[in-house]
C-alpha cells in the first residue's frame, strides 16, 4: 500500500487569536506563530491547521470571512502568511488552512451586492425565499439558536443562515459561486498550502426547501468536482468536518479510489456526554464502555476503504482533560493517559494547542466574561425559557467554547507570555503552574510524552497500518491490541481516579515497556493492579 504524508503526520492545530500575541494588542497574530515555530519543532509536528485569519468582521472569531483572499489586520498582512508558509516549511512543517465556504460574512462583497435588489447578478450567491403565509419560509434552526432565516425589509425576502444571521449560506447549486471556490482554493495551493481543514462541509450540498441540511444528495458531487478542480492535482491533506456522520459516509468522503477527501472528522465520540435526543448543553456523565464501543467501531468499520482522523480537542470542544479527565488531582496523569489512548489507534492524530501542556477549562461565573456567541445565545434563550442561570453557567462550563480558547500558556508572568497587553479572553489563573516553560524543564511532563507519541508513529508502521482489536476488561479500562506482519502491540488505560485490576492470564509478562504514564518496567497481565488514570503500550 502506497504511503501518503498524512498518514503518518501528527497535526497541530492553532487558533490564531489565543496563540501568541507578537505586538502587545492582547490579540494573537501570524508574527507570532512565526516566533513560535521552533517549539513546535521541537514537539515534531507535521503540520499547522490554522483556524481562519481570513479578512472579517468576526462575529464567530474569523468563521465569517469577508475576503478570503486577505489577511484580517489584527493577525498581520499576507507577507506574514507568506513568511509563516516558507519558515513553517524550512522547519518541515506544512500549513493547513481553515476553508469556510457552507457560508460568508454578511460583509463579503458578494453578499453586499446580493442584497442590492433580487435581480442583482450577486443574488443567486446566496439562498434567498419568499415568506410563507408572512412568516419565515420553513422550520429550519441556526446552530447558533432561533430561526435559520432572516427577513430583509428591502426586498421582503428571507435570507438562509445556518449559523449566525451574520454568516449567510452559499447557494452551491450555482455553478458561478462553485468556480468562485475553486479559484480562491487554487489561488492557496499556488502559496504552497498543505491542505484544508473544510468547516461544516457536509452542509454545502443542503436542500433548504425540503429542509436537508447534512448530507444532500449532491454533496459527494460537489466534492469530486473540487478535488478535480483544486487539490487533486496537490499532494495535499483534506479533512472534512463532518458533524453527521456515520462510518459508511465516512468512507464516501475518503475511500481513495472516490477522489473526495483524504479523511473526516466524525464526532460520535463527542457526543456521549450528551443526553439523547437534546443539544449538547444537557449534559451527562461519561459511560466509558461507550466510549470504547465508539472509538472502536469506527476503527475497525473504515478498513482500508476510509481514513481516520483521531482527536479529542479543537476550538470547539472544551478541554479533554477536565471533560473527562482530572484536572486536579490527576491532571498530569490523566492528560498523559488520553494521548496515549488516542495516538497509539489508527488514523491521523491531531493535537490542539495547549493540549500537550495539559491545559484546562476556565470556568466563569457570570455571562459578562463570556464571549463565545453560541453561549451568549443559548443563555437568553434558556434565560426566557425559565431555566436558572446556574444551571446554565454549569452548561458553558462544562461545554462552552471559549474554554479552548483561553490563551496559550508560555510561561508564569502575568499574561502567561501570551502578550504584553490586555489578553482579548482571560488567561486561566492556573498558567502558573501549568504552562510550557515548565513543561519544557521537567523531562516527565505532558510535552514530552507527547513528543514520545509523535516519534513513535513516525518509526513504527504498526501505528499506522496494524490492525485493532479491542480486549474485554472491567468498565473502566479501555484495552486494545495492534497486530501489524507478527508484531504485537497491547495497550492499556484506566479511565478512572481508582486503582483498578486486571487479569489475562493468556497474555502472561512483558519487560518491552513502549511507553508509560507511571514509572512501570515491566507488565504482569496475569495480575495487574493499574494506578488512578494509568496508561502504557507494551509489546507482547
């Protein structure tokens, strides 16, 4: 089987604003990432995916992009994408940029003009309805709460927006708006990009009148005919977000031989803390044998057919290590534990920033400190729906956004070596003790087993093509196996604050200790006692 780069590359994922402040305006920029990139050498990363530093009025943090052919002048100009392209290059590391094309700012000319009169040439750009019965056209709902359409007085039509009202959809049945994609997609492949990471991509194909939103009947169209077009003639890694998706649609988007996507990210695992049949706020507590059911289904369902991407965190999802981890007692051990889990499966790890430090959720206790408009929303909505504000604060603590987004810990100063400014988010108070400096220092930390793990999948094809096979345990333990031409790997982790034990007896000892959370020689599965939080990979 042919290798591709990505399938052995570990990708870092950066959301520009929370990064590195270069000029003191408490907003991170390119300039810093740029003075950043020999850390990021140092953890051995493949590539950056740069969330969007696209030119835009930032009503959802640059997800509303007004010119994607621009830089937004808080994160520098294109001479410092350029720059950060080839130094990030010399440093072997490749550029993945963020590609929001389900929607545009309200902002971007071809929306300003679309809105000019219903017979402007801009008009059909966008997604535009009569009321029915002087009401919005069908019951379609924003993410980001309320009705997804909005009136427009001037031309007594409705606009679609599945996300803010500030973000309108693109009508990709147009033919005109796919080749206006295509060319800013290759104007980015000429700078010498390494991919995309394509934002709420199964949307693009929706079918607004029959109220389809993931998954239309024309997407995988869609989606060839931008490969033909753009990246198929790069060697390029593109992942899709895919919020619907099931491991047979995964396998449409990245089966090689269909010319779609090299992988998805699929979020069932995400989901399992969520209560059935509700949104993502009505919170319940992890069942670890769901986990390790999820996980392990969609390791074993995509074959050689469909490719994986692994991740526990991005700018979307709270930090791993307080939603499921400890981030007390056992933040280090739990930290280690579930970056050893996930980077020892098949597939292509991503890390996102501050993660392999073992940075935590910042809890608020008022919506003032907020600002993340998904949780902005949802507390006035819930607010005037009865429920407590308690309740609610409980839900974005546990939930929110801008958990992720507190900005990265550099060291112990008062900012946390973010900036020398006033911070856009609060820094978490607890950067001084957990922050890279003092990763940096102690060779036990969280960063070099994240080093550890990057290395390992470089030097080790059982990482990358073996096969998986998950082993019955106790509740808690999630075990699995590799098995790639006679080698096999047997990997452990107790997903708990209690000493657990295990027995199997058919596995008997191991001295080949690969890695370890705890300070552990040797292995006796015949009578196994694991620590709170304890992970390690031996070779049986």
């Amino acid at each position: 089987m042919k290798q591709k780069w990505w399938q052995t590359a570990v990708i870092y994922q950066i959301y520009p604003r929370s990064f590195q402040d270069s000029n003191g305006d408490g907003i991170g920029d390119l300039r810093g990432i740029i003075n950043r990139l020999d850390y990021l050498e140092e953890l051995g990363i493949t590539a950056i995916w740069l969330s969007p530093v696209y030119q835009s009025p930032n009503d959802d943090n640059g997800y509303d992009i007004s010119d994607y052919q621009a830089i937004m002048p808080e994160f520098g100009t294109m001479e410092d994408m350029d720059e950060l392209i080839e130094q990030a290059g010399k440093r072997g590391i490749k550029i993945i940029m963020d590609l929001v094309v389900n929607h545009t700012s309200d902002e971007h000319k071809w929306f300003v003009e679309s809105r000019k009169s219903k017979d402007n040439p801009y008009r059909d750009y966008y997604i535009w309805r009569d009321p029915v019965n002087n009401d919005v056209p069908n019951s379609l709902r924003s993410t980001f709460s309320g009705s997804a359409w909005e009136y427009d007085s001037e031309s007594g039509q409705y606009y679609l927006h599945l996300f803010s009202k500030k973000q309108p959809d693109l009508n990709w049945e147009n033919k005109r708006v796919r080749q206006e994609v295509w060319d800013m997609m290759n104007f980015w492949l000429e700078k010498g990009v390494g991919g995309f990471r394509m934002d709420v991509i199964d949307l693009v194909g929706k079918i607004p009148d029959q109220e389809i939103t993931g998954n239309g009947p024309k997407l995988h169209d869609y989606l060839q005919e931008m490969n033909r077009e753009t990246f198929g003639k790069y060697d390029v890694l593109t992942v899709g977000e895919t919020w619907g998706a099931t491991p047979e649609i995964a396998k449409l988007y990245s089966d090689p031989k269909r010319n779609e996507l090299s992988m998805v990210f699929q979020f069932e695992h995400i989901g399992l803390d969520q209560q059935d049949g509700k949104e993502k706020w009505d919170l319940k507590p992890l069942d670890v044998s769901e986990l390790k059911r999820v996980l392990s289904k969609w390791q074993v369902a995509l074959g050689n057919e469909g490719w994986n991407s692994l991740f526990w965190n991005n700018h979307d999802c709270p930090r791993i290590v307080s939603r499921w981890g400890d981030d007390s007692t056992y933040r280090v051990e739990s930290a280690k534990m579930f970056a050893i889990l996930l980077h020892l499966m098949k597939g292509t790890p991503y890390i996102y920033q501050g993660e392999e430090i073992g940075m935590t959720n910042y809890p608020v206790t008022d919506i003032n400190e907020v600002q993340d408009i998904e949780s902005i929303n949802m507390y006035h909505e819930r607010i005037a729906n009865g429920y407590k504000k308690e309740e609610i604060l409980e839900s974005i603590n546990a939930k929110g956004r801008d958990n992720s987004r507190t900005p990265m810990q550099w060291d112990d100063s008062e900012q946390a070596g973010f900036t020398s400014g006033i911070p856009w988010l609060h820094v978490n108070p607890n950067h001084r003790e957990v922050n890279v400096k003092a990763n940096l220092s102690d060779p036990n930390s969280i960063f070099y087993c994240y080093k550890q793990l990057i290395r390992l999948r470089k030097e080790n094809p059982i990482l990358v093509w073996g096969d998986y096979e998950l082993v019955d345990t106790p509740a808690n333990v999630f075990m699995y196996l590799r098995r790639y031409q006679n080698q096999t790997w047997a990997v452990v982790a107790n997903i708990s604050q209690e000493k657990t034990t295990l027995t199997k007896q058919e596995l008997g000892q191991s001295r080949d200790v690969i890695i370890s959370n705890y300070d552990r020689a040797s292995v006796d599965f015949t009578n196994l006692t694991l620590n709170p939080y304890e992970a390690f990979a031996v070779k049986l």
